[in-house]
C-alpha cells in the first residue's frame, strides 16, 4: 500500500521544531511540543529524569504506540539536542529545494531531520488507517555530549529488539553498520616550579616532558581502523617559571575496541617512561564513551531496511561512520541497530543543509520499515 507524505506539513514541522532553541541539556521546550505531538498521533509517552544528572531542564522522550498485527515492535530514534552555535536558528527555504539556516547558527537538520521524518512516516501510517506492528519511539537529551541522555535511560522500558536511529549524514537510502569506540583522556604531568632565571636547573620542566612524551606518539591514522589524536595542551603560570604542571587531552577511536585501549595503554607506557626519566609524575584519567559495534548483513534489522528500500526504490547502501550516536547503547543493551540517513549536510557548522526531497524520503523509510516483513 502506498503511503502518501504531506509535503507542507513536512516542512512546517521542520521549521517549527528547527526554530526551537536546544542545547544540549536545555531541551524542555522541544521535549514538551514532541510530546504533545506523539500524544496526538496516539502515543502512549512518558519522560524520565536523565536531565536531573547534568543539570538539565529535560529528560528521554519515550513512546510507544500499539500496533494491530502481529510481530515484533520496532524502534525509532533522533535525538532532541543540536550544537552551538544554534540559539535562534531560523528555517530558509530556497527555491531548488534546499532548506538552510540564515548562516549565522547550524541549522539543526542534526538531528531535526531524524524527528521530522520519524513523526511525519508515524503519522501518515495512522492517517492511511493501515494495520502495522506496535511502534516505539526514544527521543534522547544530550547526544552531542557523548551520548549523556541515553547513559542514564532505563532500557527495561523498550520491547523492540530492532532499532532504527536517524541520525547519519548524506543522501536518504544509506545505513551505518558499524562505529567505533571513542575513549577521552587528559594527561597530567608535574615537575617542579623554580626560578627561569635564577635556577631552572632546579625545576623540572613539566611542558618539556610531556612534549617528549607528545613527539614518541603518532598522530592521526594508527592504522585503517584506528585514530589517534592529541587536542588541546596546556601548561605553566608565567614566563619566568618553569612550569610545574602540563596537562593534554585527546581521543582514541577504532573500529575494534582491543585496539583504542591497546592505544590508551602505549600512550600511558610512553608518558610513564618519560615522567621517570626526568623524574616528574604522571597521571591520566580515561573516560570510555561508546564501544565499537559491527551489525551484520544478514540481520533482520539489516534485511528490513534493504527490503524497504528496495520497494521504495532507494539504493539501500551499507556504510561505516566514525563518528558516535545513541546506537552505541542501544546495542550496548542488546538491541540490534543501524543508524539511517536522514538527509543532513555539511552539520556542526554554519553551512548545514537538508532538503526536502530527502525529508519526504526519510518518511516514506520510516513508513515502509513499520510496515516491511523480514
């Protein structure tokens, strides 16, 4: 059965979620209108206290909607929160389709896109009056900030062993399988303060450790699966001081997670062996936010979305991203994910774009994966 997309109600949507300013941890106001919204389309909703943990106005988006056919339920996600900059972002139409900001803030197609098309291919299932499977719908806080929302959710809630989560960039009909870990670290090195001038002899020169330490590490690509890469360093009080404390931050990340700790492990061998050389300290602290996962092709979340996109005509390509997203923990719980395409460009920056044939597209998969057999 075709399901119909109402274009202008799409695009309204869009602009009328787009011009609503969230921040990460500052998204009750999208939490509100997104709840009143799935009530109307028939959601059961309820909202938890993941914002309490960081200070949060908000919290996890949940709903779920009984279908009338038998089979089990499925999962759709886009997270509320965009980056900076994104306080009064406002929603430009151009005339070959094209949808951007008014290039002073992102535009938030990252990941209004995602909640557009999950809402408006939810929506137009209703509206047609077609049987389909129960649906269940999580619309996360604090994505942009490695994943905060869904670290404090309580996944008992979710029935759906099969996820969907709209939040990749590029053209509609692409699917990421696989993701890496991302572990954060900051290293911290302390000498001894003296006198530049008068004795630094009897200093030890924090900057000049950590520098020796920062010049044994490659940078960049390890290999083809893994990143390596040194941020921000930072050290010393004054330019007649030898400088006591140096401290670095950075990230690893890698397709398999033995090799982003393998990673953390020759970093820390490394600042060890130079700290006790010159007879300074050392210590790190090591933050994992998400953990490599590989879906494979032959997954019923996987089938799904290529018979999908091959009733819809899309290219139904597999992909990997580097990048995170709230999939991470869902597989994490033990539900099978990919992360879809949703037609977002060029996003976390000022030139961000989508447009509106890939919106209608993005609803037209949403509508067809609810309604798709194995």
């Amino acid at each position: 059965m075709e399901i119909l997309i109402n274009q202008k109600r799409i695009e309204n949507e869009f602009a009328e979620l787009v011009s609503v300013d969230t921040l990460s941890f500052g998204e009750r106001h999208i939490a509100d209108i997104l709840t009143d919204k799935l009530k109307a389309i028939g959601f059961e909703v309820y909202e938890d206290s993941a914002g309490n943990a960081y200070g949060g106005n908000a919290g996890n988006i949940y709903g779920y909607l009984p279908g009338s056919v038998n089979g089990d339920p499925v999962l759709f996600s886009a997270h509320m929160d965009t980056v900076s900059p994104g306080i009064g972002k406002k929603t430009i139409f151009h005339d070959d389709g094209m949808i951007t900001s008014e290039g002073d803030t992102v535009l938030g197609a990252d990941d209004v896109s995602g909640l557009t098309e999950i809402l408006e291919g939810i929506r137009c299932i209703k509206e047609s009056g077609t049987a389909h499977r129960d649906v269940e719908v999580l619309f996360p806080i604090g994505e942009e900030v490695y994943l905060k929302g869904t670290d404090k959710f309580d996944f008992g809630k979710i029935k759906a062993k099969e996820a969907y989560v709209l939040d990749l960039s590029g053209d509609v009909g692409s699917a990421a399988v696989c993701a890496p870990s991302l572990i954060s670290f900051q290293a911290e090195i302390t000498g001894k303060a003296s006198h530049a001038g008068f004795a630094p002899e009897n200093g030890i020169h924090a900057v000049a450790v950590m520098s020796k330490a920062i010049s044994r590490l490659k940078q960049g690509h390890i290999d083809e699966e893994t990143t390596f890469n040194i941020g921000t360093i930072g050290g010393g009080t004054a330019t007649n001081i030898v400088p006591e404390k140096c401290v670095c931050t950075g990230e690893v990340r890698s397709f398999r997670h033995d090799k982003a700790l393998a990673q953390i492990d020759e970093m820390k061998k490394i600042f060890s062996e130079e700290a006790e050389r010159a007879s300074a300290e050392f210590s790190i602290d090591v933050i994992v936010h998400m953990e490599a996962y590989r879906v494979p092709e032959n997954a019923p979340v996987t089938k799904r979305f290529f018979k999908s996109c091959e009733t819809l005509g899309f290219d139904g390509k597999l992909v990997s991203t580097f990048g995170g997203s709230d999939n991470h923990n869902f597989m994490k719980h033990g539900i099978s994910g990919i992360v879809l395409s949703c037609g977002m460009y060029d996003v976390h920056s000022v030139h961000e774009y989508t447009k509106t044939e890939e919106l209608i597209k993005g609803a037209e998969l949403v509508a067809q994966l609810i309604l798709a057999e194995k």
